[in-house]
C-alpha cells in the first residue's frame, strides 16, 4: 500500500517536470530500499527514455534535512568525491543517480559469516575484504582533508562529517574498485573522529557483530585496519583515544537502542577490551 501511495504521488507531483513518469503502460516500477527515517526506493524503467538513466534513487524527505543534503552533494559533486550524480531536486523530492555494485554491509559481512579470526579467511577473501576497508579509509580522507576547517581550543581536527555513517551508506564495485558514498542529510562540521567513530561502530556491530559473536575478534581486526589506514593517510590528525572510545560507546549505545536491544556497554570494560586490540 504504500508503495501504491508513493508511485501515485510520484506520477503527480513529477509529472510536470518528467513526462516519462506515465503510468497508463505501467513505464516504470518501484521497489523499497532500507531508510531510518524518509522513504527511499529505486525506480526502473521498463523502456529507454530520452533524459533519464534506466534506474534512479528517489529520496523523499519526511525530514527538514533536504537542502542540507543536496548543498553537501553539489559540494564534494565539485571535489569530484564518489557520490551519485543528482538528477532532479524538488522538495521534498531529490532524484539520484543509481550508483553500480554492491552494498559494503553485505559485501564485507557476508565473508565473515562463522569467522572469528580474520587469518581464518582465505587469502583472497581475506584481501578483498581489506582492499574495501582501505578503500573506506580512502573515502574519508578525501572527505575530511578537502573539508578541512581548522582547528579548535582543544587542537581538535574540525571537518565537515558526513554524519549518522553507517557501511549501508557505501556502494562498492569491486571490478573497478570504487566505493560511492551516499546519505548526507544529517552532515555537519565538527570533530574528525566523529565519523571515525561512526565507521568503526558499523564494523563492530553489523551482523556478525559484537551483538551476534562470542568472540568479535574479526570485527575488531577490521576496526584497527580502518584506523590504521585513514591515519596512515592523515598523519597530521591526531587521534584522541579518550574521545573516539567515548564516540564508540556512544554510537553502540543509539544502535541498540534503534534495534531494541536491552543491553547497557559498560564503558570501562569496553574500553580496556579495545585497547588491548589496538
């Protein structure tokens, strides 16, 4: 039904702005793609059509973030950062290009399936996996260091965060190996770590996770891979463990709660888990 309701709306609204979004011959169909908070799917055409691609992303915003995603996309679209292209921009509609490959959540966990210990895997599983990760490193380094806004009282890194990050929010093609970042409505200028942090707790807590795992080991493993390799690629960052763990807890703390999982992170025990690791 709701699928219904979005299609009629879409053919309503845009049709004005794209005549190809007819739906007497059933033209196009529509399917639903994962959202914490607007509707987003992705539109196929049955046929070829002058201006617009075969498959797009539609976003529609139930949120006040859709100038605040677009004006960030136009930004990095200019740093020539991997993101999709936009096609079409009306509130509360923003209209994406649909970038190729696979989701980095699955492609990374899907591996780790029954593994514990990263050396577990085969040696070329073992690389794809960290080719993506450093690929992820890549991504943000790009992001922060052409988003660099300076310093603050405490000798903070101040960037533009994409915020609220999660593996979901990555496209990668292991073919040509690109990785597109997505999602941009809650990003904002604050402390580099912020992101970090959000990285890291998507690769400790998305199934198998800390929360599915007796022994996380693989996920921890790929936590240090990350930070390794982004600060590898920012020495100039400096890396506040007091404040990244606090950040990590933090975030564990929302994806429980956003789950419905009745589980408090005790963050001493947390954190001298984790620094025995890194």
């Amino acid at each position: 039904m709701e699928l219904l309701k979005i299609r009629k709306e879409l053919i309503t609204d845009l049709r004005e702005d794209f005549p190809e979004l007819v739906d007497k011959f059933n033209h196009f169909v529509i399917s639903p793609l994962q959202s914490k908070q607007n509707s987003v799917i992705c539109l196929t055409f049955n046929k070829e059509t002058k201006r617009l691609p075969k498959e797009m992303i539609v976003k529609i915003f139930k949120t006040y973030n859709a100038d605040n995603e677009y004006n960030t996309l136009k930004r990095l679209k200019k740093q020539k950062l991997l993101i999709p292209n936009i096609l079409f921009y009306k509130k509360p509609y923003l209209i994406l290009e649909k970038a190729e490959g696979v989701n980095l959540c699955d492609y990374i966990n899907d591996k780790l399936v029954d593994v514990a210990d990263l050396n577990e895997l085969d040696a070329d599983v073992k690389k794809e996996i960290t080719i993506c990760v450093e690929k992820l490193a890549d991504w943000f380094t790009q992001l922060h260091t052409n988003n660099m806004i300076g310093k603050n009282e405490l000798s903070e890194i101040i960037v533009l965060n994409k915020g609220d990050t999660r593996l979901r929010d990555f496209i990668y093609n292991p073919s040509k190996n690109e990785l597109y970042g997505m999602d941009f409505e809650e990003s904002y200028e604050g402390n580099h770590i912020d992101d970090i942090a959000w990285v890291c707790c998507s690769l400790l807590d998305t199934d198998p996770g800390i929360f599915e795992m007796d022994n996380p080991k693989s996920k921890i493993d790929l936590l240090n891979l990350f930070l390794k390799s982004y600060y590898k690629k920012n020495p100039t960052f400096h890396f506040n463990f007091k404040y990244f763990t606090e950040k990590l807890i933090e975030n564990l703390n929302i994806v429980m709660r956003r789950r419905h999982i009745n589980l408090n992170l005790n963050k001493e025990s947390f954190m001298k888990n984790i620094s025995k690791e890194m």
